[in-house]
C-alpha cells in the first residue's frame, strides 16, 4: 500500500471560502476593487491592531512600496538578515538599492545585537542620515524578518533608529498572529511598514497578496496611490507620476476574508502540532526542536528541527522518500549569485543554523496518524 503524502505545509478551505467568492462573482466586482477588499482590510486592521492595511499584489511587492515610501532611492543601503526567503532582498533591489546582510539569532532572526554594532561602530551620522563608512552610502532603512512566525526582538533597535533615522520595514509575511506578549503588539505594527503575505503556504491564504500595515494617513494614501497606477484624474486618465500596477483582486480579498475568520482555530491548532513535534522528538538525542521565543505568543508557522549536520541531507532523502516533505532553510543569501559582492557583517550564526535546520510539515491540519507518522519516521533513522 502507497503511503499517503504530506506535504510541508498546505491550506484548507473549511469556512466560507466558496460562500464569499460566489458572492463576489454574483457582484461582477472580480478585480481591483470591490467590497470585499475593503472588508478584508477593515478586517486586519482590527485583528492586527493596525491604523491602516493596504491589500496588494503579493508580499514582495508590498515590501518594494514599502522601501519606495519609506524614502530608499537609487545608490542607498538597506540592513537585512541573511537567512529569509530571498522576497526582501529582490525588494531592495527593485528600488537600486543594495543590501547589508547580518547574522541571525537562535530563532532565525535578524541579530538585534550585531545590528546595533555594526550601526554604532561602522556608521556615522551626519546631516541627519545615517552614512555607511566603508562604502559612504546613506544606509535609508532596516528589514527586519519575522522568520517563521518567530518575533524579531526589538526592544533597543527601535530607539537606535528612530534616533539615527533608519526606518524599519517589519516583514511580517510568516507571522500573521504573532504578538508580543509585554505589549501586545502584533508582529507587522512596531516599524514603520509592516507587510503580511497570504500566498498559498502561509498560514492563511488569499491564493496570492499581501498586505502593508501603515500607522499614518499621508503613507496609507501615498501607497494606495502609487499601487493603483498613479491615478491623478481616474476619469481623464491623468498620471503626474509613475505608478504600479500592485492592487490585488476582490476575488483573492474574498477568500482572504474567509480564511482570516478561521485565524484563532488554525494558531490554536498549530500550537498543539508543536507542542506534540517538541514532546516527542526531543526525546531522541540526536533531534531538537527549535524553540520559540518566550517574550512573544507565536503563530507557530514552520516547525523546525535541528540535526547534526553530518546528517542533514541523508534525513532529508530519507523523510521525502518516505513521501514526507521536508526541506531546508534557504540558501543564506549573502551567497546566491547576485548578492555575494554585498557587505557582511560578522555572519557566523547563520551558517551554523543553515547546516543544522530541517523544515518539517506544519499544517494546521495536519491529521494525528500523520504527525505521529512524521515522528516515528524521524525516531527510526539510523543516526
């Protein structure tokens, strides 16, 4: 008998996902407008606790508007962790800008503290902006990467660049949920832009989109402005500058409105399959799971496991020939092709965990029988 497949993580449409979308067809309002846009941004801006949430295209772009509002522009520098799906690091690009990479910390994001040295330490500030010494590049911005669903720490990297005029870009794309606990603050709310991403493999889907949560008027309008081709006059068709065509459809908010009602069943779901991942496998010596971090309540979005890196890629073979989809962390990024002749600073963290990490199935609903399978599988592997 064929074992059945599980893959590494899946949506599933259990709510009013084909209620709303036969509505939105029944409207005739199928593209980028329509009230189920507006609906599904009210939506998270309460869930969030955000002033404003702009639907869009998908999460990279929305991080590309997010840098161009923010001010980057062509020639400046823009801090980001190495280890993060390479979306943020194309952003930077879009916008002629390059990247900084930093090192990661055990939760696989951005290292608070390296940053801040290297900000003290190799940058001045002058005129107001904040100038990179090796290169003499205004450095206009910070991603900073929820990686996982794992909150970024914030607590000092706030204050250093609001007072060194840094703006933060929180790219919340897998932490849609996480919040920290001493302020309750979601994930996406702190910096200056937040994004969120609703592809097929995030915790909730709207097929394809993101979302840019914004805490004033003047960015939310410039933003809504620049994704909908720049329309000065929509009536005569007057563009007075160069806009993009970033807004995403009303039939995607439909299936993102359903999808984000079911929110707290699905974080509640994927908390119990990390709990049952962590009692069972840290009981074999040669697997951990990756903790998450105590001074935020998590979304639990990937669960990761940590191998002996003389064994990573004999466990992957065999998890995936046993029909089981596990991968591994992304290439770090400082490497991939493009980006290798881009400053590093200090990266050490980043390569350890690259060798160590294996992704392991996390859907919210994911059955019993399968969980168990996955860790019995792990168990059985001949270290």
């Amino acid at each position: 008998m064929t074992k059945n497949y599980i893959p590494l993580h899946e949506p599933k449409f259990n709510g009013n996902e084909v209620k709303y979308l036969k509505e939105c067809i029944r409207s005739s309002w199928v593209s980028t407008n329509g009230l189920f846009i507006k609906k599904f941004e009210k939506h998270i801006e309460k869930y969030t606790k955000s002033k404003y949430a702009i639907f869009c295209i998908n999460g990279t772009h929305a991080l590309q508007i997010s840098l161009l509002v923010a001010g980057v522009k062509s020639g400046d520098e823009v801090i980001v962790p190495t280890i993060t799906f390479i979306a943020p690091i194309n952003a930077i690009s879009y916008n002629h800008a390059k990247p900084i990479f930093m090192d990661c910390d055990e939760y696989y994001n951005i290292d608070e503290e390296k940053t801040i040295e290297f900000i003290n330490k190799e940058t001045i500030y002058k005129n107001g902006f904040t100038i990179n010494k090796k290169t003499k590049k205004i450095i206009r911005a910070i991603i900073v990467v929820h990686t996982f669903g794992n909150a970024v720490n914030l607590n000092q990297l706030v204050p250093l660049c609001k007072k060194r005029n840094i703006k933060i870009i929180e790219d919340a794309s897998e932490a849609l949920g996480t919040h920290y606990i001493k302020n309750e603050k979601y994930a996406g709310t702190v910096g200056d832009f937040g994004v969120i991403s609703f592809n097929g493999n995030k915790i909730i889907t709207s097929g394809a989109g993101g979302m840019i949560l914004v805490k004033n008027k003047k960015n939310y309008d410039r933003i809504k402005y620049l994704i909908y081709q720049a329309k000065n006059d929509a009536l005569n068709f007057i563009h007075n500058e160069i806009g993009y065509n970033f807004a995403q459809t009303n039939l995607n908010a439909a299936l993102g409105l359903a999808q984000l009602e079911n929110i707290e069943k699905i974080i509640s779901a994927k908390e119990k399959i990390h709990d049952t991942y962590k009692k069972n496998l840290n009981l074999t010596p040669n697997l951990k799971l990756v903790n998450v971090p105590e001074y935020s309540k998590n979304n639990y979005w990937l669960n990761i496991l940590k191998v002996n890196r003389k064994y990573k890629k004999k466990l992957l073979h065999f998890l995936n020939k046993e029909r089981i989809l596990a991968r591994p962390v992304w290439q770090l990024n400082h490497l991939q092709v493009k980006y290798k002749n881009c400053q590093t600073y200090n990266i050490q963290k980043a390569v350890y965990l690259h060798k160590t990490s294996i992704c392991l199935p996390s859907s919210y609903h994911l059955r019993k029988e399968d969980l168990f399978r996955v860790i019995k599988t792990l168990t059985n592997f001949k270290f």
